[in-house]
C-alpha cells in the first residue's frame, strides 16, 4: 500500500493514509484506458477510522486559484527573487503565490483545519445539532397492531436502554402518528396533539410546534439519563390508532430536533402516509414534492433522518420516503419483525461526525472524473472541483468515485488523487480535511493485475448496480455477473469478493421473484435491497 507521508515524517511521526482512501488497483495506475479495459478505475475513501486522529490547523487552507487543490506540504513551498514565495500546484502545475505569513510550520491535512463559527445563529433553539441525541417519530396506526407495535416497543425500549448506557446525555423525544399527531411527554402526558385540516399546512405545524411550552422549555432537559425510565413505562402503553399523518410527523420531529438541539430522527413505520401534508395514497406528484423539501430542510438543519420501514404485505411507498435519508445522510431499513433490533443496533451504534458534509476531489488534468457513488441511490456525474453534498456524514458510509486517464499518461510517473472532506462539528466548526495519495504509473498489465483489491472491485460493483437496479434490474443482474467473472480471470485468488457477488445475485432472483408473482411489497423490497448494496452492507 502506498501511503502519504506528510510533514510529521520529519518529526519521526508518520501517519499513514491507508485506512482512509484505497484503490481497485492498489499503488498503481494503468497508463492507459485500455490496459485494464474490464476493470474499473476506483478510489473509495471511507469515514470508519475518520475520528481517529486529532488535532487541527486554526485558520483557512492554502488552496491553488486555478484546480482548488488544497497545499498539504510545506515543502512544496519555494521562494524565488522576482516572484517572492509561491507554490507550484502539484495537480495542475499553476504557479500560486503566497502571502509567507500566511504559511503554517508544518501541515497536517487528516487533522485538517479548524474555522470557528461566525456569531449568527439560526431562529430555533441553540442552532446547533448534536449528533447522538434523538427523536423518534413513532408510526402508531391502525396497521400497526398487534405484534408489529410491540416489536417496535420493545426495540425502542432496548434502544433507550443502550442509549442510557452509552450517551446517558443525549436527548430524547417522542412524536406519535395516527390521523392525530401528538408530542408525549416522558411521563406519558400529551403536550400536543395536532389534527384535521392542520395537517395539510406545514407552517402551520411548524409554528405549533414552535410555540408550544413544554417543546420550547422542557424538551432540552429531557436527557435520557434522567427520564429515560419514564419514557420506558409510556412507550410500553403504547396503542395503534386509525390511519396514518407521517409528513405532519416529520413536519414536527424537525422542529423538535430543531429546539432541542438533537441531531437525529428516527422514523419508524409500516404504512402508507395517508392523512395530511405527504400524504402517498393514490397517484401524488405532491408526496414526491414534499418529502424533497422536507428532506432538503432536515438537511440545511443539519439533522439526519434515518427509516426503519416494517415489513408487511402492504406498501409503504419506501422508494418515496427514501428521499429523506438520501438526502439526509441517513439510513434505511426495510426489516420484519425479527430483524428490528438489528436495525435499531445499527442506527444507534453509526456515529455521526459531522454535518451538511461536502466531498471535492482533485486529480490533475490527465485524469477524468467520471461516476461518484455512495452518495445514496443516486447516480452522480461528476466533474473535477464540484461539491458533493452528503448530509450527515457517519462512520459507516463510504464514497467511491470512478475515473481514467484521458489518454496515455506520459510526463508523470506519479499521479496525486486529493479528497477535501468539508464538514460542521458539534460545535458548529467548520472543518476541513484532506485525504491524499500518490498512484504510480505502470505500462505493464501483469503488474497491474497483480495489485487488483477484488473486494473493493466488487463492493463498488454493488454500489453501482444498486443505482441501476431502481429502474433496470436486468442490467443490474447482468453488471454483476460480468464483474463476477471477470474477477474469475484476474483475480482467481479472491474468492471472498465473488461470494459477495454471487449472494447478491441470489438475492436479487428472490426479490425479482416477488416481483412477478406481483407482491405489493416488492417494490418497498426493492428500494430497501438497493440502499443496503449502495452501502455496501452485506446480508
Ligand atoms: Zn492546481
């Protein structure tokens, strides 16, 4: 593994780069397109170990006018008589000059730069969102009955307990959903409840919510560890009701969130939304309008919003809600009863890191930038420079891009790639960091082979057939079984990453079975399939 070595090396500190960024073709870049023509060209930078190191630059990065390539070492900075001290862009070549005050000692990029917040501070509450704690927007309808409701309590319960264990200081709400809405306290009192015509009217919702007393005062002291029992003992009597408000739900969870500071909800369901603003019954173009709003505003807010959809044989219409945690940062489960908990675990146990984060790559002109996924379902084109917006960033999530030489690289023999990760902390900070690491250039295919990373290869295989499979899931099926003997031919060795494949493929004939036996549900099983592979989380 090649690694980037940055200032401290001088220092004997060395830190390497490894955990952060990999690459289908490990150290190496093939000089031309056609050298390794069946394989993709992949860099996937992951957030696992993100946190692992500390400290930070106070004050802006250096950045080249001309790519926006972050400066990352000192050493690249000279000083000449007529253009005083300047640096020449390792990505782009452009002659940048520099202000020398403006130059640290020594730059450590994966610890990154720190720029406080400026003073103004958004309308609601303390403004800033704090990661772990959390709203749950609880699906109480009549569908619900029976033992889907007391499955959902009991893994919220668990969760309550986990949380109480782990961020006894996290907060805690509760927002409950039938044709009413209503906001509980931990003791079990209502302190708002919301229905009818209300419904329909999201400012109106918001200023509800907004004004009501125990939201405004009480909600930001309910920390799990001193109401999480309470909460226990209310959310065991919990009953399922009529029919379903899941947009005026979402409508007041952010507000919540919002006035309290908490980071996160958590959406739980089984239903189609079916009674005011968001309502999925019959053929809604509106739904569609409403949850991208409602998702873009959760976002702007810095909250994530993660479903947990409970299987049954009716819709849910999850292809739709989707929207929230792709635009979010979120997650999405589809589980049935006996995997709720697993789902609850996973929500519970990915830490955020930060907020409204934003991913830019660097590669010199040589390179095209082609696809970027990870991002969610959706398919990006990318060019070099752009923003990719993320949402929440959690240490789950990994973000792969593909790219090839334009045409043979001939002047280098090294080929830098840099990913700027952009973020707000806890505190408000913004934060920016670097990943950076040096390809070499090789002509010979033997070698190149040699230092394939199957696993990597078929993860982004999968990532990339879970954005084809939403309209296409012949193609995706076949994405898969191509790269599956490709692999065979290149990388015999590998057979963890052919498995991986060979399970998704399996995986995809049942749900394609459900299909045409015209289940209701398989398009909810779609969705769900398609989220999990574009996280690359095995079955
Ligand atoms: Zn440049």
């Amino acid at each position: 593994m090649n690694v980037f070595i940055y200032e401290e090396k001088r220092k004997g500190s060395v830190i390497t780069m490894d955990k952060h960024m990999k690459f289908s073709t490990g150290d190496k870049i093939p000089a031309s397109e056609k050298l390794l023509k069946d394989i993709p060209l992949v860099g996937e930078v992951s957030f696992s170990e993100f946190e692992d190191t500390k400290g930070e630059i106070k004050g802006k990065p250096i950045i080249c006018s001309n790519c926006g390539a972050i400066l990352t070492n000192v050493k690249d900075v000279q000083t000449d008589a007529k253009v005083g001290t300047f640096f020449n862009c390792r990505f782009c070549g452009t002659v940048n000059v520099v202000d020398p005050k403006d130059l640290p000692h020594n730059i450590n990029a994966y610890s990154g730069w720190l720029i406080p917040p400026d003073s103004t501070r958004p309308d609601f509450g303390k403004g800033i969102q704090k990661g772990n704690s959390l709203i749950a927007a609880l699906d109480v309808s009549g569908s619900m009955g029976g033992s889907k409701i007391e499955g959902v309590k009991q893994s919220l319960i668990s969760t309550l307990k986990a949380y109480g264990k782990s961020k006894a200081d996290a907060l805690f709400g509760l927002v409950t959903f039938e044709s009413n809405l209503r906001i509980y306290s931990p003791e079990g009192e209502e302190v708002l409840k919301l229905g009818g015509d209300i419904l329909y009217d999201v400012k109106a919702i918001e200023k509800e919510v907004t004004n009501n007393s125990w939201v405004k005062r009480q909600l930001q002291k309910m920390t799990i560890k001193s109401t999480g029992k309470a909460w226990q003992k209310t959310i065991q009597k919990m009953q399922a009701l009529s029919s379903t408000a899941l947009g005026p739900a979402v409508v007041a969870a952010r507000i919540m969130s919002l006035t309290a500071g908490t980071g996160r909800v958590l959406l739980l369901t089984d239903g189609m939304a079916n009674e005011g603003i968001g309502s999925l019954s019959g053929a809604s173009p509106e739904g569609k309008k409403f949850y991208t709003m409602i998702g873009n505003a959760l976002k702007d807010s810095g909250i994530v919003l993660d479903i947990v959809g409970i299987a049954g044989q009716g819709s849910l219409e999850l292809k739709t809600l989707a929207l929230m945690p792709e635009i979010t940062g979120g997650d999405l489960f589809y589980a049935d009863l006996s995997e709720l908990q697993d789902s609850f675990g996973m929500i519970a146990g990915d830490e955020i890191i930060g907020r409204n984060a934003r991913i830019k790559l660097i590669v010199p002109d040589e390179i095209e930038l082609t696809t970027v996924s990870g991002a969610g379902t959706r398919e990006l084109d990318y060019k070099r420079g752009d923003d990719i917006s993320l949402g929440g960033l959690t240490k789950s999530r990994s973000i792969s891009f593909e790219f090839k030489p334009k045409k043979k690289i001939k002047d280098r023999k090294k080929v830098p790639v840099q990913v700027q990760i952009r973020y707000k902390d806890e505190d408000d900070n913004e934060r920016i960091r670097v990943i950076e690491e040096e390809l070499t250039v090789s002509e010979i295919k033997e070698e190149l082979e040699k230092s394939l990373d199957a696993d990597l290869i078929a993860g982004y295989t999968v990532q990339r057939a879970a954005q084809v499979m939403q309209n296409d899931r012949k193609k995706s099926k076949e994405m898969m079984a191509d790269m599956r003997q490709t692999l065979a031919r290149a990388a015999p060795m590998a057979k963890a990453a052919q498995e991986y494949l060979n399970d998704e493929l399996e995986e995809m004939d049942e749900i394609m079975a459900e299909e045409e036996a015209g289940a209701t549900r398989s398009a909810d099983m779609v969705q769900a399939k398609s989220y999990r592979m574009s996280k690359k989380r095995k079955k």
